[in-house]
C-alpha cells in the first residue's frame, strides 16, 4: 500500500512538471518570437541572432537551398548545424505560420530538457528533492552576477522593484561588462532555439545507456538505435555532438562493463556523421583543433584568475558540487568525472574561430554539476538540523543571479519586422524571383530578399565569419561591385559569384555600403519599392556584355 502511494506521488509530481515545463517554454518561446498583422515581433535580446535565423528558416520554405548552403553566404555546402531549422521551414513550407513553426519546436525542445533534468537527476541519487532542485538550478543560474547588479543598483528600499522592472543583464561577458559571461541565462535558449534539443536527446542517449541498458543483457539493438540517432543529430548541434562522443570515450575507459555497448553506439554514430563532416570539409571549413587554454581569460591566464573567473560564473556551486562528488557513492562519483571531461577539454581547446562558442560545454557540464550540487544539499539538510539554515541561505544565493537574470527576458521589448504580406518588396521577390535566386545586396540584416526565402551575396559578416567563412574577401568584391569601376567589371564579378539579381538601396543613409548609385540609375530597374530600393536582373545589366 504505502509502495502504491509512493508512486503515484511521484507520478503526480512527474506529470506536474510535465505541465510547468511546457507551459513556461511556450510562453518563453512565444514571449521572445510573435506574429502579427503580417509582421514578426522579434524580442530585442533576439534581433541579432534572428537576423541569422529567419533567413535560413526561410531559406527552405520559400527558397530552394537543397543541396544546403548558408543563405547569408551562397556558394560553398553549409558549415552550420541546419537540422533544426530546415525542419522548422519545412513546418511553414506545409502551412505553418512561422511562429508556430519555430515556436513549437523549440519549446517541446526546452520542456523535454527540463523534463529530461529531472529524470536523470531523480535516477542518479533516487531522491526527488535532488531532481526538483536540479531543475531549480538550470532555470536560474548560480552565477556571481548579482555582486553586478548591486553595483548598478545600490541596496535600498526600491531595491525589489529594481529586480522586478529590470531589464539588463548584470553581466554580459565577453560582450559587455562584468566578468560572469553571457551564456548562464535563459537567453542563450531563446536565442539558440536548437539548443536545448540537443542537450535534452544527448542526455537521453546517456540516460539510456547509464540506467537501461544492462551490462549482462544483450542490448545491441538499442545501442544501435541510440548511435543512428547520435549520428543523424551530427546537423543538428555540432558542438553537443562532439561533447556526447567525448562522454562515450569517456564511459568507455571508466566504465568497462558499458565499454562494448558505448563502442558500439560510437561506431554508428561515427558512420552517419562521417559524410556529413565530410561535407563541410568539402565546402572549405577551416575548424581546426587549437590548443587554447583559459577560455575566455586565455590572454591573461594564470592559477588566480582561472580561479576566480570560475568562482564568479559558476558561484557557490563550485563548491557544492565538489561536496556532492565527495558524499557520492562511487560509481556515481565516476558519472562525474565524465562529463568533468567537457569541463577541462571547454578550457584547454578552440574549435572555431570564435573562443566564447565554447559556452557549449560548460553549459552542458553544469547540467550535472547542478545535480550534484542539488545532491550535496538534500545530504546536508537531511542529516543534522543544524545544517538547515546553511542550505537554505546557499540555495537562495544559488538562484539569486537566475532571478535578477530572468527579468530582462520577461520584460524585454520586441522589435518588429515586416513581413511579405505587409512589404510589398519582399512579396515581389517571392512571387517574381526563382526559388534559388542569389541577390548581391546592399544592406546587411534582415535583408528582403532573405526574407523572401532567397539567399544573398554577404549578410552580416559576424554570422558568416564565426562559421569560419572568408567574410573579410567577399566584402572586398561586394563593395567592388557595388562601385564598379565598369560595366564589364561588374558583369564579370556577377557571373562569377552565380549573382541574379542587384538589390540597391534607395537612399545612402539606407545602406551600409558606398554605392555608385549614378552608375545603376542608367540602368532600367525590374522592380523600384516604395522606399527608393532598386532591384536590377544581372542579365539586363549585362545584356550588351
């Protein structure tokens, strides 16, 4: 009897979570990417990121980009993880309004992490209370980040009101100020919508292969499975599948009982993933394996301020997961040390161009650093009463940041963008262009023809180059064509970029480029939009050449 109501308390706890999880990130996903009108509305903290995304979204429902290629920087395979959002066009290309198509997916994604958080949590330590506060914890953060926004915000009567109406980040390293980086609070979800469905299905694989599969029992077929869905996840996050390779080598050598089924899983998903990486070989990629050590402190790097850069961002839980290793049985304690492994190799290696993409695997290192920090406080609590004041004190500066940091996403304003039913120049592209049409365009983010699903000459160098694309010697022909110094010249860097179109800005405050506008006024324009915009087909341009 008392097994029978155990369980369906757990259950009612379990479905419980089920609910808040999918009702906070609809609301997440929703709060930040709306429609209406016939205009997206984009959440501010959003805009840039989505500058990259809608245009790949719309790439493949109004455009043709099969085989892939990265629509703000046409001519070579992809370099970037699609998977997501070709799925999410192809939800529109079959009836979707955007928002529902990029919505939906990203919230099931966000909800199943956190759903997923708690499930292993709860079958790591067999304690609820662990697997609640493993999830308290990966909602809001457990940076220093606070000591920030007291900097700002002095301590004092309004200071609840502060909190609550804020809407800025206390620290916004490596791209403003603070020492506590970007990549703790719930923005990088909202952002990289991709994101949490990786980490959510590689924890499923871990779960799976931790507490599912029996060394004694034959379970081939469901290491297979598990390898064929790791393999043909290699597109959907790059980074998060490295790191569950990484996780599997890791297993392999500290768990030899799970060995042959980890090697297993490795080799499929190595042969799925193999062609694929081979891919993006093909298309140029420069990714290189660069010893780096320091992550974001690397030029300044020493035993202090390795220290204390990880006690600010990873706060109080620097020291209760350790503590959580230590009350640990010992096999548990192995479990931790192989996802430490993404830890030290986050610090010691670069992948990309970019350092501070690392972010990756110390976010999804302190998926289970905050498990094991949830752990050593239900140890504390439920051992002596003394310890009581202690846990609740820390569990309260362990969210403290997570608070402050919820805020400015709840309280963020949105921008909004015209979509083809409202702008006239971007339903023209679509309904007047080929699917695969290339535009050289002169002007950056949120270009219409991007919008219209078509691919452009260079969007905003950032994307592209953090890709490990040659933004610096595309921009030198781009600003070339745009004042060519003849007709012949501009003809011929046309035709050898696969450029169909011209799309001039009307006015140079528009534009982000110098333009010869003298030169393109002699010309018969295809379509002239209401703003000024001229768009010209390289093949009048080029008629006499």
């Amino acid at each position: 009897m008392f097994k029978k109501l155990h369980l369906r308390k757990e259950n009612t706890i379990l479905l419980l979570l089920v609910i808040f999880s999918l009702a906070f990130s609809f609301w997440l996903s929703f709060k930040t990417f709306s429609y209406s009108n016939g205009s997206m509305e984009i959440a501010t903290k959003a805009w840039s990121d989505f500058a990259s995304h809608i245009p790949l979204i719309r790439s493949f429902s109004f455009g043709d980009n099969i085989p892939p290629q990265y629509p703000l920087f046409p001519g070579s395979p992809i370099r970037y993880h699609y998977l997501f959002y070709a799925f999410v066009g192809l939800l529109e290309k079959i009836g979707l309004r955007i928002d529902f198509a990029l919505n939906i997916p990203s919230a099931l994604g966000f909800a199943g992490l956190i759903v997923m958080i708690y499930c292993f949590a709860k079958k790591l330590f067999d304690n609820t209370k662990v697997a609640l506060l493993s999830v308290l914890f990966f909602l809001l953060n457990g940076s220093l980040s606070f000591l920030e926004f007291f900097k700002d915000h002095p301590l004092n009567k309004n200071t609840f009101f502060d909190i609550i109406y804020n809407n800025a980040f206390s620290s916004f390293a490596p791209y403003g100020k603070g020492i506590v980086s970007a990549f703790w609070n719930l923005n990088i979800y909202t952002n990289q919508r991709h994101l949490a469905l990786s980490y959510g299905l590689s924890l499923l694989a871990m779960y799976f292969l931790f507490f599912k599969i029996e060394s004694k029992k034959n379970n081939w077929k469901l290491g297979i499975i598990i390898g064929v869905i790791l393999g043909l996840s290699f597109f959907l996050n790059m980074a998060v599948f490295l790191m569950t390779i990484l996780l599997l080598i890791a297993i392999a050598i500290l768990f030899p009982e799970k060995r042959n089924i980890a090697l297993v899983i490795l080799c499929f998903a190595g042969l799925l993933a193999y062609p694929q990486y081979h891919t993006i070989q093909t298309g140029g990629a420069n990714f290189k394996l660069m010893l780096n050590p320091g992550y974001l402190i690397s030029g300044n790097l020493t035993l202090v301020t390795f220290l204390n850069y990880w006690f600010f961002n990873l706060g109080l839980h620097s020291i209760f997961m350790i503590l959580g290793f230590l009350f640990a049985p010992k096999r548990i304690r192995k479990l931790f040390l192989c996802f430490l492994i993404l830890f030290i190799v986050g610090n010691t290696f670069q992948f990309s161009v970019e350092m501070a993409a690392n972010h990756k695997f110390f976010n999804y290192f302190m998926l289970i650093g905050n498990m094991f920090s949830a752990y050593s406080l239900i140890y504390l609590w439920e051992r002596k009463k003394i310890f009581k004041p202690l846990v609740i004190v820390s569990v309260l500066l362990l969210i403290f940041s997570g608070i402050i940091d919820f805020f400015p996403v709840a309280n963020d304003g949105k921008f909004t963008l015209q979509d083809y039913q409202q702008n006239e120049e971007i339903n023209w592209i679509k309904e007047n262009t080929p699917k695969n049409a290339v535009f050289l365009n002169s002007s950056y983010l949120y270009h219409p023809a991007s919008l219209a699903g078509r691919k452009i000459f260079l969007g905003w160098p950032y994307f592209a180059w953090s890709q490990g694309y040659d933004t610096t010697g595309r921009d030198m022909v781009l600003r070339k064509m745009l004042n060519p110094s003849s007709e012949k010249d501009l003809c011929s860097l046309l035709k050898e970029n696969d450029i169909s179109y011209v799309s001039i800005e009307g006015y140079p405050k528009n534009s982000d480029f110098s333009i010869n506008f003298n030169f393109f006024n002699s010309f018969p324009a295809l379509y002239s939009a209401k703003n000024g915009t001229s768009i010209y087909k390289t093949s009048t341009l080029c008629e006499k050449i």
